[in-house]
C-alpha cells in the first residue's frame, strides 16, 4: 500500500540519503544516481531566493530503521523535481506511485506561481524503463547535459601555472570575498554580489564544506583566477567537480587545467578510482576545458519536460 512520504528532519536523513545514492551508483544499473557531493552542493549551497530543505522528502523502510526506500526533492518555485529510489525498486508499482506523488507535488507549485511547465532531470539516455513512462506520461526532451568521466589510473602532466601564480587549498573565510568574487564574475551573475557574497560565507560554515577540497589558483595580490570544489568518496572511489571556473580576467593562462589537475592528484592519492563532471551539451568551453584535462565523454543525461 502506497503511503506518502516526510519531510527530511536531520543530519540522520542526509546520511541515509547519500547510502541510497552510494547503493545505487555501485549497482550500475542504467538509471543515473547524483553523487553525494551534488546533493551536498544543492542543500547547502542554494539558491539566492529559496532553499530545498522545506522541500526534501524520504520514503521510510518500514523493515530498516534508519534506512530510506527513496527520496524526492520537489522545486519549491514549482519546475522541477527528482525521485532517487533503491536500485531494486525501478519498474515496480511502488516506483510509478513514488513519481505520480512527486508530480502532482510540483504540478501544484508551478500552478501556484504560474509557470506552465514542469520538468525532471538527469535521466540516463540509456534509462528505457523511466524514459518509456515519462514519455506515456506526456514528458518531451527539452536538453541534454554531458556526463565525463577520468580514469584516476592514466598518467597525467603537472598543472603548470604562470609566474606569479599559486595552486592552493582556499583559506576558508579569512578570503571569503576574494573567492567569493571569482565565482561570481566567473558564471555571469545578474544578482548584486552582497547576497552573493554573504551566501558563500553561509556555505563555507556548513558541516560539508572542506577548504582543502576547495582548490584555487591565486596571484601575488592574492587575487583568485580560477577554481573548483571536489567532493571525493571513498565509498564509491568517485570524486566530484562542482563546481568549476575561472574569472574572465584570468582566461587562457591554463588556471582552470591547473586547479582540475591538482584536485586529480589529490584524490588519486586518497585512493579514488575516477573523476566525474557534469555540464550542458552546449557548453563548449567547459566541455573543452574537461577534454584537454583528460576527460572522455561517458553518457548523454536528458531533461524532461511537461506542460500542464
């Protein structure tokens, strides 16, 4: 019997949810699972006018205390939403029950706002099985992300930077503004950098920021050029870019290879067994970046969308 599911209550739900994601990239099953340092990413590092965490819900097993059957994360300004079950669920009427909640869920929101169009990422272009019932449901492709992959085991060059320059582990909050302004000049952002800045600092004090997994490359001014935040586990022996840049200031001087290169040595060092990044099909520059650094293309991850 179908029951629905509760809002994510504490640190004990985002262990049980970042097992599940564990559970479900060791099944190598042809559904995509998020790595832990993308949901980490989401939660704690949200959006400047709304968060997740009122919008996070998990499925209980009934059978293991402590243990979730699935989770759901629905877009509180009512356009997109995610369900991220065991492996052993896909296919089975729990699993289609699990997905007609989350929409009618964000089918809700969107009416409330307005928007006439709700969508789901990140399905596997290999994922018949959710693409078949996403299709019979009314959901169209709308875009497509590219998903690489780096074999820790290859031989890589040494990440050579300009006279001048320094790759480095961030300083936390004693350069909150400097890291913070690369970031924001870096993705083109429209929003003032006040509320910019004040989230980065929010973020750099949450239980899942690391500075030494925060790399950076730094001038003699102490100016930041480029960057990225790796997200290694061990569990998996994958190790995550999100996210990555380089201040339009500092382009074609090699930074953003430079950072990339240092954050693989160190996680070949922890004993991973691969890098993964993610970004859209259209995103020739970072897909370049990615390429010369050494990684290879692996999968195609689509975007859905509904009208309602």
């Amino acid at each position: 019997m179908f029951s629905e599911p509760r809002l994510y209550r504490d640190a004990g739900d985002l262990e049980a949810i970042h097992s599940l994601l564990r559970q479900g990239r060791l099944a190598n099953s042809h559904a995509y699972y998020v790595h832990p340092g993308d949901i980490n990413w989401w939660l704690f590092y949200p959006q400047l006018d709304y968060d997740f965490w009122d919008s996070l819900y998990v499925w209980d097993d009934p059978h293991m205390p402590g243990q979730i059957l699935a989770w759901a994360l629905i877009s509180p300004v009512g356009s997109t939403f995610d369900v991220v079950m065991r492996p052993e669920l896909r296919g089975s009427p729990l699993a289609w029950e699990m997905f007609s909640w989350a929409i009618g869920q964000v089918k809700s929101a969107a009416r409330r706002v307005g928007r006439e169009q709700i969508g789901v990422y990140w399905i596997a272009e290999e994922d018949a099985l959710n693409r078949s019932w996403l299709v019979e449901h009314g959901f169209a492709i709308a875009s497509r992300d590219v998903h690489l992959v780096y074999d820790l085991a290859a031989p890589r060059p040494a990440g050579k930077v300009p006279d001048g320059y320094v790759v480095r582990s961030a300083r936390g909050l004693a350069e909150v503004e400097q890291r913070a302004w690369a970031q924001y000049n870096a993705f083109d952002n429209s929003a003032a950098f006040e509320p910019y800045l004040q989230r980065f600092a929010r973020f750099m004090q949450t239980p899942v920021y690391d500075p030494e997994w925060d790399i950076v490359v730094a001038g003699s001014d102490g100016r930041i050029g480029a960057f990225c935040i790796a997200w290694p586990d061990r569990l998996t022996g994958t190790g995550l870019f999100e996210p990555v840049g380089t201040h339009p200031d500092f382009q074609r001087k090699g930074l953003g290879r430079a950072v990339m290169l240092e954050a693989l040595d160190r996680m070949q060092q922890w004993g991973l067994r691969e890098a993964i990044v993610t970004t859209g099909e259209d995103n020739l520059p970072a897909i370049r970046l990615y390429e010369a650094v050494g990684f290879r293309l692996a999968r195609r991850l689509l975007y859905y969308k509904l009208k309602i």
